[in-house]
C-alpha cells in the first residue's frame, strides 16, 4: 500500500493537468484516479492508459484555447482518444437502447393490431372502453417517471440492472394480457404495463446524456426514437403474419399469441441487455480507467451553469424552479400530442378502404420513410447545434399533411398525408429532448428530473388525445386531424419562445462571463 501511494503522488505531480477538476468534486478524482492506477497496475497496462490520457487531455485542452467554438461555445471533437471512445459508447449503448424500444413500443402498441383482429368482440367491449384501455396505460406510465429517474440519478441502483429488471416485469405483463377475458381484466393489464414501461425512456434519456455532448445527443436521441417509429411499421407486418398462421392454433386467437410472443421476445433480450447497457460514466465495468475520467470530464466541459450535485431531491427543486422547465414541457405536450395518431394508425390507414391485411402492410412505408428522415433532422441538428428551425420545418411539414387529411377523402392523397404529417411530427422528437439536456443539464439530478417531468406532461396528451378518435368520425376523423394541426403550430410557437428567451440570456452571460464560456444552444 505504501508502493501504491507513493506511486500515486508520483503520477499526480508529473501529469497534474489530466487528473485535476473543476473544484466541485476534487475528492471524488482522487478516489477514482486512485482507483484506476490499482486497476491498472492488476492489468499491467497502466503505461498505455496514463499515455492515452495524457494525450487526450494535452489535445483537449489546445482545442479549447485555438478553437472558440461555434454561437453557445461547443466544439467539434478532434481528439482520437475521444472520438474511438465515443465510438465504443455507440456500439455498446445504442443497438441495446434501441431493441429495448423497439420491444417496448412493439408490447405497448400490439393493442392496436389486436383490435384488427377482434379484440374487441372477444372481450365484449362497447362504447369508448377500448378507448380507456388506451389511455389507462398513460396514466401508470406517468406515476412513475419521476420517482424512477430520481432513483437512477441519487446511484443508489445501478442504472443498467434496475432498467433491465423492469423490462423483464413488463414483458412478463405484455404476455398476461393474453389472459384477459373481459375489460376488467384488459384495464389492469394496461395500467400495470404503464407502470413497468415507465423508468425505461426517461432512463434511457438520462442515460444518453450522461454520455453524449450536445453537438452529439440529437443524433442519438433520433437513432434511438427510430426505435419507436419501426416498431410502429413493423407491427403491422408482425401482427399480419401472426394472424394468419397462429390464429385459432390450441383455441388460442391470434391477438393472444401476439401478446405471448413478443413478451417472451421482451425478456429474453432483457437478460442479454444487463451485460451491455453502461452505468455511470466513473463506474461503466466495460471502459478503461481512462476512458471512464475521459467521459466524466468532456460532458462537465460542455455543461452550461455546472452545478455541484446536492441530491436527488435536490435535483427535484432545481427543476421545477427553472421556468424553462415548463416552456419545454409544454412543448414536448404539444408535439405528443400531435403524434396521438400513433396508437390509431392502423385505424386511419383503414379508412382508406382496404382489407385487414392491406391495411396493416400499408402502415409500414409511411413509418419507414419518417425514421430515416428523424435520423437525418438529427444529424444535421446536432451538426449545427440548432434545434428552432428544425422544429418549425418538420412541424410545418406535419401541419400540411394534417390539413390535407381533414380537407380530402381522396386515397392516393390522405396515403401522402400520412407521410407528411408522420415524418414531420415524429422527428421533432430528439430535437426537443436534446434541448431539455442541454438547458436543464446543470446537475446530474436536475437533469435526471427534467427529462422525466417533461416526458410526464407529454405523455398526459395521451391520455385525452385517446377520445379524439371515435369510430363515429371515420374516414377523416375530422376533429382528430384538426386538433393535430393546432397542436403542430403550437409546437412551433413555443420553440419561438424559448429561442428568444435563451438568445436573452445569452446576452447577460457574455456580459458577465469571459469569452470562451459555453452557452445555450437554440
């Protein structure tokens, strides 16, 4: 122990400008520096680690003196060591976050299939029951955004086993639902599912912005969202191949074994996900000493307003204290809610005319399209660090296609409507939850807390958007396609406000801060 402490001190006085930080959390380096030379001195290859650092602090820090950056400060990466990390972050973390979304908007939305296949006659519902068993979902999911995010971020649980956990518990609720004789039994399973689904998105929010800066979250954020939009295109492909060949198989219906099936496929990848999802950037098990401090200290250099870390309740109050917390909610509300089509797709494809099968092959081309067009808006968004002029375009995009639904029962147009007013409204998504981890970032908590209360007020749209399908107002659902329009424009007008608002205060910050500083992004 001697050795290593005297080995320790050596390496702090020879190489001080790579292992100290900012003085919020000073300690808390020495520790994990501390840590990583025991850990690398198991492996023998502390040579290559400290070299690597030093070389990507050395880099870092001449980037940050020769380069201002762009209108809020961010600089492109140019180091290698950072740039084959955030490569290692990307093969790890995103093709699992994306199957557990793909998975979890594939358990949730089945329902919808499941009416094309008389769900609805088997379980005898009338009126607007089937309508509540939609929105009951929303209401569990909702309960339990917050308490789960705030669990994440106080690192009381390690994030990749608590999320997966809950993946294993609502795929195990997605298949019960293939137990339900009536609607009693369908509106528990519903509002149990939204309970189990809820600490997976905003998780999966707070966990991307633990690792990505804001000139990169954007793509990532579209990249993972495309997991929501092909899961909602292939659904139809899914639940038509599932009807046609296990329908009626053991005096089991078909939307029984659409449920049975995908919830097994749920768990099982649930299992194989807790070896890859990461957990904190100092505590990841599959990065090196290095790269871990490596991934700490870029996402601290590119925080406006760094905070020191008071708690998750803490967290708490900063957030609901910050009144740009509830410009983006509302935001987030108004773009969901334009987005509400989403669990009645296959309904308004159906109003086209054609049969069953048609009608769900036809629900894949429109989400197709809206996917690539999401990762590109969100490459180019965080590209140029911009997000106002991108939302305006893609909402107005969607805000056209709404107004042509409502103003023609014309096939071949409504069919084009359902790619305008889908790729429009679907990519402004990582646009908007990338701006609320930039703005709201101060802290680990507070952002943790943000990005879960603005998905809480956007998913509430869920829940009264349900009632604005009736069968009643088919083929245009004409009040649906109508109060979409309005929902996109509102969109729009409030990603004005808050531009404006961020531009104001960047002005006071320039005023008060040295030229160098970073500053909001709009």
């Amino acid at each position: 122990m001697a050795l290593l402490s005297l080995l320790s001190t050596h390496i702090r006085d020879k190489y001080p400008a790579y292992i100290t930080k900012s003085s919020l959390d000073q300690r808390e380096t020495k520790v994990n520096w501390n840590m990583a030379i025991t850990k690398n001195m198991e492996k023998n290859d502390n040579a290559f680690e400290v070299e690597d650092l030093k070389d990507s602090t050395e880099k870092s820090q001449t980037r940050d003196a020769g380069a201002a950056g762009d209108y809020s400060g961010a600089v492109a990466k140019t180091d290698d060591v950072e740039i084959r990390l955030v490569r290692k972050l990307d093969y790890r973390i995103m093709p699992t976050l994306w199957a557990m979304y793909f998975l979890n908007y594939l358990d949730r939305n089945a329902i919808a299939q499941a009416r094309l296949n008389n769900l609805e006659k088997d379980l005898k519902l009338v009126g607007s029951q089937y309508n509540t068993c939609i929105s009951i979902l929303f209401v569990g999911y909702l309960l339990m955004q917050i308490p789960s995010n705030m669990l994440i971020s106080s690192q009381k649980v390690r994030p990749s086993l608590y999320m997966c956990m809950c993946m294993m518990m609502w795929a195990v609720t997605s298949a019960c639902t293939a137990l339900s004789h009536n609607y009693a039994g369908l509106l528990l399973t519903r509002f149990f599912l939204g309970v189990t689904e809820a600490p997976y998105y905003p998780g999966a929010l707070y966990m991307l912005s633990l690792f990505y800066t804001r000139k990169e979250i954007a793509t990532r954020l579209s990249i993972l969202y495309s997991g929501n939009i092909i899961a909602t295109s292939f659904s139809g492909l899914i639940a038509a191949a599932t009807f046609n060949t296990l329908d009626g198989v053991h005096s089991l219906a078909g939307w029984r074994w659409l449920f049975i099936i995908e919830g097994a496929v749920t768990f099982g990848v649930a299992i194989i996900a807790i070896y890859l999802l990461p957990d904190f950037p100092l505590t990841t098990r599959w990065l090196t000493p290095a790269e871990r401090q490596l991934a700490h200290d870029r996402i601290e250099r590119d925080t406006v307003g760094l905070a020191s870390s008071k708690g998750a309740k803490a967290g708490l109050w900063q957030a609901i204290r910050d009144p740009r917390l509830y410009v983006l909610a509302f935001m987030q509300n108004m773009h969901l809610s334009a987005c509400s089509f989403n669990n009645f797709f296959p309904t308004v494809v159906g109003s086209l005319g054609f049969n069953r099968t048609i009608t769900l092959v036809l629900t894949c081309p429109p989400y197709l399209v809206s996917g690539a067009f999401g990762i590109m808006i969100g490459i180019t968004s965080g590209k140029l660090n911009e997000r106002t002029w991108h939302i305006t375009g893609c909402m107005g995009i969607a805000l056209i296609g709404f107004i042509m639904s409502c103003a023609t029962l014309n096939v071949v147009a409504r069919y084009i409507s359902c790619f305008l007013f889908a790729s429009g409204a679907y990519a402004v998504n990582s646009v908007i939850l990338g701006w609320v981890s930039a703005t709201l970032g101060q802290t680990t908590e507070k952002k943790a807390v943000s990005l879960s209360i603005v998905n809480v007020v956007a998913n509430a749209s869920y829940i009264y958007t349900a009632y604005l399908y009736p069968k009643s107002d088919g083929p245009k659902y004409l009040t649906a396609m109508a109060s979409n329009a309005a929902f996109a424009f509102m969109t729009i007008a409030s990603a004005w406000v808050l531009r404006i608002w961020l531009q104001r205060t960047n002005k006071k910050l320039r005023e008060e801060k040295a030229e160098g500083s970073v500053f909001y992004a709009y």
